[in-house]
C-alpha cells in the first residue's frame, strides 16, 4: 500500500474510523461468550491475542519500517524462558515474570539489533535467523537450565495480588483471558501512540525511502536499531505470556520455524495495517487447531492459504479492505 | 468508482464470501451438533503421528483403535459408546501439551493417553494433573512419570528406562563384555535410559564412553568414528524410531559390526524391518511380544488382529490395545469416569488373560502406577520364515524383579483430598 492509502486510511470520518475498532474489542471482550457456541475454548483465543501481540510487534519492525526479520522467534522464545525461569526458580510473581521475560528478549535484541542495523535485505534476514538458531540449540542443550528438549516444565502462573484485592488468574476461567486481553490492550495501545508520534512517522519514512529519509536528516541505522529493540520487547512480552498461557516454555519457541510462522501470520493478516497481523494470527491459529485435529498435513492447508492470500490478497485479509476504501 | 463496477466488485466478493462459508461448514458443524441419546465417553490420544516416532505411534493408534472397536462392539463403556478422538503431538513438546490443553478444554475427553516421546508424555502428565484429568501413558518411557515425579492421575503401560535397563544388562555382559559405547539421544528418555544402564554397568564393574545427540539426529558419522577409536565390546543404540533406523544404516555401512556387538533397550519390531540383514542382531528387550507359544489368547488375539489390521501386533499395538481396555475395566470397577474415581480403581488393578496377553500377574502397582508386565529379554535375528519372526524371546524377566521396590522408585504417591 501506498503512503497515500495509508493517510487516506487515517483520514477517514470519525465515524468509520471508531466503528470498526469498538466492534473488535467488543468481539475480543465478549470471547468468553461466544466462542464456546461456535466450538472454540478460551485458551483458544488466548493463544489467538499472545500470537497476534507478537505478530502485531513482529509487523512494527516489517510493515512499518520495512525491514524482514526472519528470526523473532527468538525474542518471543526469550521471553518465555525468562518469565518461566522467574516463576520456577526466583519468585511465584506473575508481574515479575512479565517484567523479567520482556526484559531478557528486549535486551538481547537491542544488543543484538546494535550489531546488525547496518545490514540490508536478505543479509539482515540471515543474521537474524542465525542468532535464533544460536538461542535454539543453547536452550536444547543447557538441560539444567532449561529442561533442554523437554522443555522448562514446573512453574504456574501465580494470582497477582493488588493490594487487598487478588486477580485470581491460575484457574482455567476467564480471569486469565481478561488479564490477557488488558496486556495485550496496553501494548497495543503503546504501539498506536508509538505510530503516531515523530519516531513512528520517521520509520515510515524510512519504509517509504530509506535514501530520501536519509538525506532529511533521519539517522537511518539508529532507527532501524530502534524499531527492531521495540519490535523485539513486544515480541518477547507476548513470549513471556505464552509461558504463562501453558505454564509451559520449550525451545521450538525458539526455532525459526515459528519465526516463519509469525511472517505468515503477519503477511496473511496483511502487513501494512495496524490490525492486519491479529487478523492473520487468529485465522492461523484456528485453522491449525482445527485441520490439525483433522489431518496430520494440516501445515499443507495453512501452505495452500498463503499460496492464495498472497497472489490473490497480495496486502494480506485485511489490506484487501482499506485499498477498497481509498480508491 | 463507477457504480457498475462496484456492484461488479461487490458480486464478486460475495461469491468470494460464500464460497468461503461453505468451504468452513465442513470444519464448524461437527462442534455444534446436538447432544445424541447416548453420549460418548470420550477419550483423548495424543501421539508423534509426524515425526520420527511416527511408526510407533500409528502402531499405538492402530492398537487402540482396534481396541475401541472391540468394546463398542461389547456395548462399549458403562453402556456409552467410545469415541477416540486422535491428536498429532508432532514429536514437539510444546506442541503435544497445547493438544492435551485443547482435547481437556474443548472437547472435555474423559481420560487423556500419551505420548511415545517421554518428554512430551511428562510435560503432558503436569497438564492433566492441574486439570484433574485421568491420563495413562502408553509409551514414554522417562523414569520420573511413575517416579520421582509420579502423579496421582497418571498411569503408565510400557516399562520404565529402568526395568528395561535391569533386565537387559547381565544379558550383555555376559555376551559381549563390560566396555560400552552409547548413542542416545538428548531428552528425557536417553538421560534416565543412560543413566539407568550406566548404574547396572558400574555395579558390574565396567566402563564406558558415549555421545548424546539431538532426538531427531540423522548423521551419526562423527559419532560412529568416536565409538570405532573407542574399541567397545558392545554399541548400545538407544536412539528412537527413524533416528535409531538411521544410525543402524551408517553403522553397517561403517562396517562396525565386525569390531563391536550391537545390544541395547528397545529396538522394536517396526524399526526392526527398517534396518538392514546385518544390523537385525544383538540382545534386545521386547515389552511385548506377538509370539509366545503356549500362552491362553496370545495366538488368538494375534490371527484376530492380523485379520483386522493386516498386520502383525507390535509392542506399540498392545500399549494402544490394553490402554483403552484399561480404562474399561477402571470404569466397570469403579462404576465412573470421574478422575479420582477411575484412578481409584486402577490401583491394583490386574489385567485379565485376554488383555494382558502374557504369563503372570500383570497390575497396576499402586505404589507407583506402574503395571508390572513382564520383559521379554532376548536376540534380534532375521526373518525367519515369518516375515515378522524377528526375536527369539530368551527369558521373561518379571515386571516386579525389573522393577524393584516402590521405594527405590522415589515416588511418593499423594492424592486430592
């Protein structure tokens, strides 16, 4: 999509522009309700919001700033080891754990991003695959730290007390969906306002004409660094949320095999839109728990949706709708 | 725009739409389907059915499977129908714990089963012990599941890494000598497999070298080089599946077999036929075994199976089989499928001749859920005659001598309130 769309998206009536986003959160709080009529479950949608959180960060650094990273993985993956590492071995504190898992994923990422924010195209890819492959086998290897392939089992998410009230969140009710959906609100609601201001215009910039950007001033490689630290402490506190969604953290969260997934989710979804990702994530993870149930090829429909979205939706589901709007 | 072509675009999509909705039906409808007259008693099995254990976890499917078929066929249970509902756990730890979630949380199956992969198997039993959920394994085989980490809920069919360690060991020093060599594989199952083999070898007083290699290892080259500088008397291959097939390719390939015996745990039937003349040898452990001459229904439930199936039973298929008439029997003692309650009544619980197809007594130790079948030691030959005539079983060490006591287990067996 063109610059153009994009403020043409924006400029739209207030009208059409609050309607969609009241009738999506009205459909994510109302999930407790619906979803077990059309046959879904709660930690469904759960894995749907922590999924689309981590694509949503993932698409900061690809659809706004336009730079392909191909190994978010590892930041995702990061903050699950660290929220569930917290949990079992320093504190039975779910804030802490948060806290804990979004700073190890942010700041490897940020130290990592220092190394590589000069790098372009398919270099930039390939260093970031090989750092998440580094994380990968240190986590299949470290058996006492981590479990190794077994995975770090023997923590839970612990209630978060808030002075005398208890946000009673270990139980499988919907308190735990709610606690989700505050996060992922919060930092969804962080990257809206981090898109608007000049550091986010000046990443579009830089998706538009790195060249052009560059010779307006904007120090390039600093904020390419920026957006890929940011992109990757989103992505990690989505990590550290799916450690507490399974009470579970393993390396395949740290394999690029899921960083390919967060793509497709991402691309599927529609890249260029704020929302496109969460779109792409729910579409992802529903067809993969229900296909999956039915068929151990289940990886060939989600193959054959891509195949399809990509030539015939080429700006993903939900890029296909503004593009409409604009015309 | 023009209107035309709007209306043009609009048609389009809604065709596009529709042929969407249509194409999803075939997905949403089974979930809303009214309650029938009879609900099923619902039983969930997760397994690797991709992967490198995928073999022996479609055998344990196709086992459990026939086995569904045989109670539905006898009024199934409590007079409910059973319904097998199949998950892919893709031999990923991660993966198999989210299908536990979801066969618990959306489809509420009364009793959970698996994995072959013990790390999955593990992680699972933390799931469905947080969900009160009854849940046996088949066929993981890490000590700590009936161990150290034993579970109020959790049961399990094959042996430990233990039993199969203890039954096996005097075997192979007799044979071939007390200088090993192990290739195993780095998750649960390899650790306490080692560890257990490593515990027998040393009271034997020998020694040893070994490699541990990712689970899913294909190239076992710089391994293989490894075990020939080290000259053992045996390699014990305690890889699984298409790994374990793998490495037995390279070896006679490497010529190994001329310097070194081959022996280990488990090098079950299916990988058995996978691998070439000249690795089909060595002194082995079967859990089961298709061929026991003299023994009450063994012969029967073999032409049956073969005649249903069309193959030849496996250990697999007999974990799947005697898993699913587990539950039954649980459920008609303790006339409930509620997880206490079922777990109740599996404590103790001996199989009868026809399920448990071997000689003995065959329970379910209450002290660590463990049943305690026997352990077929003996040598892996070629086919003779019989295509699946792979084993001459050598001696039956009984499930309780593996075993040894409860205590040395480390389980301390706490249940609800």
């Amino acid at each position: 999509m063109n610059g153009a769309a994009v403020v043409a998206a924006i400029r739209r009536p207030a009208e059409t522009r609050w309607l969609p986003l009241a009738a999506l959160w009205a459909v994510l709080l109302a999930v407790p309700l619906w979803l077990p009529l059309v046959g879904g479950y709660t930690a469904l949608a759960g894995r749907v919001l922590v999924l689309g959180l981590a694509a949503i960060g993932f698409n900061l650094l690809l659809g706004f700033t336009g730079v392909m990273s191909f190994g978010h993985a590892a930041y995702f993956g990061l903050g699950a080891y660290g929220a569930g590492l917290t949990l079992r071995y320093l504190a039975a504190s779910t804030p802490l754990a948060m806290l804990l898992g979004t700073l190890l994923g942010g700041v490897a990422g940020t130290l990592f991003g220092l190394l590589i924010a000069r790098r372009r195209g398919v270099y930039f890819a390939m260093v970031t695959i090989a750092f998440g492959q580094v994380c990968y086998y240190i986590a299949y290897s470290w058996n006492d730290l981590t479990g190794g392939f077994d995975g770090l089992r023997g923590f839970r998410r612990a209630p978060i007390g808030l002075g005398p009230l208890v946000l009673d969140i270990a139980g499988d009710g919907p308190a735990f969906y709610y606690f989700l959906l505050g996060v992922f609100a919060a930092a969804v609601a962080l990257m809206g306002l981090l898109l608007r201001s000049p550091l986010g215009h000046s990443f579009i910039a830089i998706r538009e004409n790195e060249r052009r950007a560059r010779f307006l001033g904007i120090p390039v490689e600093r904020h390419i660094w920026l957006s890929f630290s940011i992109s990757c402490g989103f992505t990690a506190l989505a990590g550290s949320l799916y450690a507490l969604l399974n009470n579970f953290a393993d390396p395949l969260g740290l394999h690029y095999s899921l960083s390919g997934e967060i793509v497709i989710m991402t691309v599927m979804g529609g890249m260029r839109t704020f929302w496109g990702p969460l779109l792409g994530a729910a579409v992802f993870v529903v067809l993969q728990d229900y296909i999956s149930s039915m068929t151990t090829n289940w990886m060939s429909f989600i193959g054959l949706l891509f195949v399809v979205v990509v030539l015939f939706f080429p700006r993903g589901l939900l890029g296909f709708l503004p593009r409409r709007g604009a015309r | 725009m023009k209107a035309g072509k709007l209306s043009g675009v609009l048609r389009r999509r809604t065709i596009l739409t529709a042929g969407v909705a249509i194409g999803a039906l075939p997905i949403a409808s089974p979930f809303i389907l009214p309650a029938r007259g009879e609900t099923p008693v619902k039983l969930g099995w997760v397994d690797p059915l991709t992967g490198i254990l995928s073999a022996l976890a479609q055998s344990e499917v196709e086992g459990a499977r026939y086995a569904v078929a045989e109670v539905n066929g006898k009024g199934g249970i409590l007079g409910r129908p059973v319904e097998l509902l199949v998950e892919d756990s893709a031999n990923d730890v991660g993966t198999g714990v989210q299908k536990t979630r979801k066969l618990i949380d959306r489809d509420q199956v009364d009793a959970i089963f698996g994995d072959v992969n013990s790390g999955i198997a593990y992680a699972m039993s933390q799931v469905t012990n947080e969900k009160k959920v009854f849940h046996i394994v088949p066929g993981g085989h890490t000590d700590p599941i009936t161990g150290a980490d034993c579970k109020w809920n959790v049961f399990r069919i094959c042996n430990t890494t233990s039993m199969d360690a203890a039954a096996i060991t005097p075997e192979l020093v007799k044979t071939f000598g007390k200088k090993w060599f192990f290739i195993t594989p780095d998750y649960a199952y390899g650790h306490t497999l080692q560890d257990a083999f490593v515990k027998n070898l040393k009271k034997a007083g020998g020694s040893y070298d070994g490699d541990m290699l990712p689970i899913n290892t294909s190239d076992f080259s710089a391994t293989l080089i490894k075990a020939k500088g080290y000259g053992p008397n045996v390699l014990l291959n305690n890889m699984g599946g298409l790994a374990q097939i793998n490495c037995m390719k390279q070896f006679t390939q490497f010529g190994l077999g001329k310097d070194m015996g081959l022996g280990g745990a488990l090098f079950e039937i299916e990988s058995i036929k996978g691998v070439p003349k000249d690795a089909q040898t060595g002194w082995w452990v079967m859990e089961w075994w298709w061929n026991q001459p003299g023994v009450p229904h063994v012969a029967d439930f073999v032409a049956a199976f073969r005649k249903g199936a069309g193959k030849t039973p496996s250990a697999r298929h007999w974990f799947g089989y005697a898993g699913i008439h587990s539950v039954r029997l649980a459920a008609e003692r303790a006339k409930s499928l509620a997880g206490p309650k079922l777990a109740a009544a599996m404590e103790d619980l001996e199989l009868p001749p026809d399920v448990a197809l071997q000689p003995g007594k065959v329970r379910y130790r209450a002290g660590d859920h463990e049943l305690m079948s026997n352990v077929f030691v003996g040598q892996v030959h070629p086919p003779k005659g019989d295509a699946d005539d792979v084993f001459a079983t050598a001696a039956l060490v009984p499930g309780e001598a593996a075993a040894g006591p409860v205590a040395e287990t480390g389980c301390k067996m706490s249940h609800p309130a």
